[in-house]
C-alpha cells in the first residue's frame, strides 16, 4: 500500500496542494515551521480520523476559512481508492471513500499508516491515557469494527456517571440502584471486549517491540510489556503477569471489582473500573521504563513500539505493508541509530520521512526529495 498523490485545501498553512508520490522513500526537507509536518499529518488523517498532534480538528483548518478538505489517493496492487474528508468548524466533518459517503470511524478499513513523531516520547514518559490511546487506534486499525465498540463503551462511561452524580446529590441507597446495574451490564460487556482485544494487541506487539529496540538502540535490552488492569486487586508497584485471562474470567472480575468499589464510585460520582482506568506498562531491563529510562532509552522505546506496529499491521492486513511515516526523527538519532533505523524501515513499501537538515537522512532514505517552503512545494527531485 502507498499513496500516490495528495490534495489539500485550506488545510493548516496550505491554501492548495496537489501532490503527487511515489512508493519508496519520499524526504519531505525544509527549515521548521514551514508546513513538512502538516503534510504528513494529513496523510495519516485520512485513515484515523485523527491528528498525532492535537486533540480537536478545529487546528486542522487554515485560518480565516471555515472548512478543509483532504483528500487521498491509495494504492495496493491494482486497486485505487481515494479518501476524501471535509472538515467543518460549523457543521460535523464529513467523509466518503471512491465518492460514497463513510462514517468517519470507519476509514481505518481502507487505509492504514503509522506515524512516529517528537510527541510519541509521551508513549513512555507521559500518563496512561498517553498508551491506552495508542493501544486503541491500533486495535481500531487491526479490527476496525471495534471502533463502534469503544465510542459505545465511552458513552456508556459518560451515562453511568452522570448516574452516579444524581446518585451522590439525591444520597440514593446503594442496593436501590438499579438503574446502575443496568449499566454495569453494558459496562462489563464492552469492556471486556476492548480488554480481550488490547491483550491480543499486547501479546502481537510483544516479540516485534524487543527486536526492534535492540535493533534501534544496538545493543541487547530485555522490553517487557504487560497490561495493568483495574478488574484487577493488585499492587501498582508489582509488574502485572504478561497473560490475560480469559474473557469469561475477566468478565467475572469486572463484575465483583466493580460491586468491591460501588461505595467509592458514589463518593467520587466516577467510574473507577474499565479499561479507561488500565495501562500499558513498558519495563526495559527489569525496571518501569517511565522512571528509570534515561532520554535516549525512552525515544529507542517508543521508536520501538510504532515499528512493532507497523510490523503487526504489515502481518495481518491484506492491503500490504501500512505507510510508515518518520516525522522529525533523525534528528534526534546519532549516526549510528539512523543507520540502524534506515536498515529496519527500508523494506516498507512507502516511508514518509520529514526532516530541516537533508544531511540528517541516511543516502538510502533519501530517494525522493520534495522541499517546502511557507505552505508551498518549492521543488521535487527524484
């Protein structure tokens, strides 16, 4: 899978943009702040629905203008499709695949990339919601269906506690809460639906997040990665077992960890078990990678993790390799790890790689370049 050609208008600092690429590495070069990142960003849009770098899709439209358009040409083999995406300050953002309307939570089933950037350091220093998300669009990118199972159970959250509020103010018995138990049903249901699919992930991740950190750092390092869950009564200073149980077993302990903790919900009106309240915990050499990695471990980390996903996707999907997106990375790297990272990425079908300093990009990586200047495309060169 690659994408052949980009178009964009009023979409951050570019009014138009009509791009074409070819698979293989592609160098989008050009000082800071003149546009590199917004492409890139833009591309791997158009399959999540969603920006690396900001939460709300409002940043996304050029200012002054009250709609954006992205739009995307994939191909695989013999097949094309373009994905179009309108963005609306006023109105909600609207989708369509080969012209036909989608849901917007449904274009991870055409087009899928990975995309590594600065902000990704949050992946091991950062909170747990930091990993979770990380975790769920790529359960999303691996079984697109479970897109709806997690706005479903995101809702369900925002309902129970909105109950528990009233509960709390109106001071309602505990055993008179029905209401409640209704939605615990619906909580456990859905929950251990996303738990089951984020172990799946974990257990996939696993042996590909190893080889790649010893691949990128070059040097032999012992990753462990494991889920902490809130069904579960355990120390948070005791790593949890790799392995999660089985469904019906995590089901089964949803339900009594959440009668255990019914007295402390309606005191703090919050739902406090469910796998909005887990982690993923990243461990390197034995010890929590968040508090014991030094600054070059933590980026080799998470380098790490989006390599082992883009080497998950690449061995589950039938559209091929996802496109692997590099914004910003070199830099960071001695010659060494570019090198290296060179070496694991170069057998991808298409890499797209941002850099300010052309000399930062190892020769091989550099086979297209396309240079960038205040929101224009100011050359390309193959």
């Amino acid at each position: 899978m690659h994408v052949t050609h980009l178009s964009l208008t009023d979409f951050r600092n570019y009014t138009r943009v009509d791009l074409g690429l070819m698979p293989g590495p592609v160098l989008f070069i050009g000082r800071n702040g003149q546009g590199k990142t917004n492409l890139v960003e833009a591309i791997a849009y158009a399959g999540s629905a969603s920006s690396h770098r900001v939460s709300g899709d409002q940043a996304l439209i050029r200012f002054g203008s009250e709609s954006g358009i992205v739009r995307v040409r994939v191909q695989h083999d013999d097949r094309a499709v373009v994905i179009e995406i309108e963005l609306n300050r006023a109105s909600p953002n609207r989708a369509q695949v080969n012209q036909s309307p989608v849901r917007m939570r449904d274009l991870a089933r055409y087009f899928a990339s990975v995309i590594f950037a600065p902000e990704d350091l949050a992946l091991v220093r950062g909170d747990a919601s930091v990993r979770r998300d990380f975790l769920d669009r790529l359960v999303v990118q691996r079984t697109p269906r479970l897109a709806a199972v997690i706005a479903d159970y995101e809702r369900v959250v925002r309902q129970r506690n909105s109950l528990l509020k009233s509960a709390r103010a109106s001071r309602v018995p505990t055993d008179s809460l029905a209401t409640l138990d209704i939605w615990d049903q619906r909580l456990v249901s859905l929950g251990t639906e996303i738990i089951i699919a984020r172990a799946s992930l974990v257990d996939a991740l696993r042996p590909h997040a190893a080889g790649a950190y010893s691949g990128v750092a070059g040097q032999e390092h012992h990753t462990r990665l494991s889920l902490r869950l809130s069904v579960d009564d355990r120390d948070d200073e005791s790593p949890p077992p790799e392995r999660v149980d089985a469904a019906d077993i995590v089901a089964e302990r949803f339900r009594a960890r959440l009668a255990e903790r019914r007295r402390a919900e309606l005191d703090r009106a919050v739902t406090l078990v469910g796998p909005h309240r887990d982690d993923l915990v990243l461990e390197l050499n034995g010890l929590p990678a968040r508090g014991y990695a030094s600054h070059g471990e933590s980026w080799s980390y998470a380098l790490a993790l989006k390599l082992a996903s883009a080497e998950v996707l690449r061995a589950e999907s039938i559209a091929g390799d996802p496109v692997l997106i590099l914004d910003d990375v070199f830099a960071e790297l001695d010659e060494g790890r570019r090198e290296r990272l060179a070496g694991a990425v170069g057998g991808f079908e298409q890499v797209l790689i941002t850099a300010a300093v052309g000399a930062d990009i190892p020769k091989r990586l550099a086979a297209t370049r396309i240079g960038i200047s205040a929101g224009a495309i100011v050359r390309s060169s193959a």
